[in-house]
C-alpha cells in the first residue's frame, strides 16, 4: 500500500519542481560515512574504468567510480554502475545447475562431478575430432569441435592459465571480452 501511494507522490513532488538532489546526495554520503574505501577496477571491459570500493566489516556496501581516474572520471557505464550486484545479489546461482538432454528441470550437482563430467566430454570430443595434418600437409594439432567463450568478470589470472589450457588442447575458436 505503501508503494502503491508513494509513487504518485514523488511523482507529484518532483512535476511540483521541488529539488531531490539534496536528499539524494545526503543518503549517498551517510551510506557510505563509516565504510572503508578501497581503489579498485571494473572488471567488465578492457576499458578498465577506475573505482572505489566502499566496505563496512569486510562487506561491500557500495561501488562507485573514482574521480581521481584520467579516464572515466567517476563515471561508470550502466555496466559498470552495476557492479555492486555482481557481489551481493540474492538472484546469483551459487550451486552447480545441469539440465540432461530432454529434461525439462534443472539438477543441483556436486561441483566435482560436474568438473569430472566436463572434463570426460572434453577429452571425449577431442579424441573424436582432433586433427593433425590438412589435406595439404600442414601440421595444425587442433580441434574445431569446441569452442572457448570467456568473460571479462573472470579475472586476468584465470584468464591466463584459461588461454594456456585451450591452446594447450588444441582449440583454437577461443573468444574473450578481456581479449588476452
Ligand atoms: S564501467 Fe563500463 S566502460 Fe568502464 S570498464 Fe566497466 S564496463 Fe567498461
């Protein structure tokens, strides 16, 4: 019921012309008041957009561009001001879901034998598909049955050993936002 009258009447405050920003600015500066800021980077683009972490007891409480940064600012794309849920949003799976072929429901499994799992299918389709020689002779050791698709939130370190194990195995259909 609240919710359903409020609305209108901050519609009607703000078509009265009454400033917001005051309030805004101070709910912004008391939410952060006690936290400890910590300078990081977005994680989404090779951009690389400067920003401060604010924590209260270990967790994070707000995400925020740097001002201080050359480049952005303080300023982040809808991506980026976004941030904050990548760490604390209830909506995230934190178990491993699969869905067998045909199954209309999800399953949680273990997160050792989904790793197994993956694991078998990968070395199954490689030894199925792997090739060695081209018609015409060339050495090319590769597989063009599976495909590497990564994403700029996973960080440069596990990005690294990721392109290492692909190439290592022979793929070469490899994409990354973080374009290592
Ligand atoms: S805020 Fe947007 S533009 Fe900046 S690094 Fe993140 S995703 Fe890229």
């Amino acid at each position: 019921m609240g919710g359903a009258g409020g609305a209108p009447a901050l519609t009607g405050l703000i078509a009265s012309g009454v400033s917001l920003a005051p309030t805004v600015a101070r709910a912004q500066a008391l939410r952060i008041r006690d936290a400890k800021t910590t300078p990081s980077v977005c994680p989404y683009c090779s951009v690389g957009c400067a920003t401060l972490v604010h924590t209260v007891e270990g967790k994070i409480v707000n995400i925020e561009g740097d001002p201080r940064s050359p480049h952005n600012e303080g300023c982040l794309c809808p991506k980026g001001a976004a941030i904050f849920q990548l760490h604390v949003n209830p909506n995230r799976p934190t178990q491993v879901l699969h869905r067998a072929p045909g199954a209309a429901d999800w399953e949680v499994w273990d997160l050792e034998r989904a790793m197994n799992r993956v694991a078998a299918l990968v070395k199954k389709t490689r030894d199925e598909t792997f090739v060695e020689t081209l018609p015409n002779g060339k050495l090319v050791n590769m597989t063009p049955a599976i495909f590497s698709l990564g994403g700029a939130t996973l960080e440069i370190e596990f990005n690294h050993l990721q392109q290492k194990l692909m190439r290592g195995l022979g793929i070469v259909a490899i994409e990354n936002q973080a374009r290592i």
